[in-house]
C-alpha cells in the first residue's frame, strides 16, 4: 500500500513536471515507472514510447518497455524492442542478462522454442543479477509451455513408484523402524 501511495504522489508531481515541459526525460521515465507499477500498463507503454520517440536508442528503456508489451501479450513487438535493445546495448550492458531472460519468455509464448533455449543459454555469459535465475526451473517451464511433456512424464513415472513403494510398505509387517528404513533402502 505503501508503495502504490509513494507511486500516486510521484505520478502527480511528475505530470505537473510534464505539464511544463512535456519532453523532461527523468519526469517521462519517471512517469512510465509509476504507471507499471501502479498496473496501468498501457499508459506505461504509450510513455516509454513518447520517451524512445526522442531517445529511440536507449537499451534499457527498451528493455522496460519490452516488458510492457510482454505484459500485453503483445509478444512480436516485444520481441522486436527487445531484440532492438540488445543490438543498442554494449555486450557487458548490466540490462543484458534481462533481456535474454525476457526473449526466452517471450519466445517461449511465440513457441519458438530454439531461439527461447538459445537465450536461456546467453543468460548464462553474464554474472548472476541480485535474484539469481534458477536455469534449470526456466528451461523445465519453457519445455511444458511448447509441449515436452518428457520432464512430466519422468516426474509422474517417479510418483507412481512411490505409490507402490508406498503399497508394499503397507502390506508389510512392520516390525520396527530400522527394518522400515532397510525395506525402503532395498526398494529405492
């Protein structure tokens, strides 16, 4: 609640700053960070575009903006701002690992699974951000949303051994725990 008050003050006075003057930079991008924040994505976007219509080849405000169009669910776009803002970027860009974990979602969405895998791959060049990615999750998630199902099929063959095990457990006399413990050893 907090946060969402601090944003509504903000995006006052920075419409007021606008008001003024309609191409301050920081009070533009000041303005796009508060309507995301405070979920009016659409508006957030038609900012960072009125911004990039000036400063078109900001990487990071590309990068925002590319959100933006995720969130959307305007995918090709996002995917050619995305791709627009690495081809600004410099390769050691902090905003470099985030846009190649945004292209593996978004690719992902489009069902491109190659070109999503390939940028999960480029994640990986850079230095771990503050909230490192978990690779492993990402990829798994990238492969269930374009159809492989093997990683399922894997986790339910799993399951359903442990339902057996579980049945023989059951049928079982069980004497005491060690011999509980060396039944479940053998089984496993």
């Amino acid at each position: 609640y907090a946060m969402q008050e601090n944003c509504e003050t903000s995006l006052e006075a920075t419409e007021y700053l606008l008001a003024i003057n309609e191409k301050h930079p920081e009070a533009m991008l000041t303005r796009a960070s508060n309507l995301f924040y405070l979920n009016r994505i659409e508006e957030a976007h038609e900012q960072y575009q009125a911004y990039l219509a000036l400063y078109p080849d900001e990487h990071a405000v590309l990068y925002l903006d590319g959100i933006c169009l995720t969130n959307l669910e305007h995918f090709e776009e996002a995917r050619d701002t995305l791709i627009h803002a690495l081809d600004v970027s410099t390769p050691d860009a902090p905003e470099c690992i985030h846009i190649h974990s945004q292209l593996t979602y978004v690719y992902s969405k489009l069902h491109q699974l190659d070109l999503a895998l390939d940028h999960l791959e480029m994640c990986q060049q850079y230095p771990q951000p503050e909230v490192p990615i978990d690779y492993d999750l990402a990829r798994g998630h990238v492969l269930l949303e374009n159809g492989f199902y093997e990683i399922e099929t894997e986790i339910n063959k799993i399951i359903v051994g442990l339902g057996i095990l579980n049945e023989k457990l059951d049928s079982k006399t069980k004497e005491n725990e060690y011999e509980n413990y060396n039944f479940i050893a053998d089984e496993v």
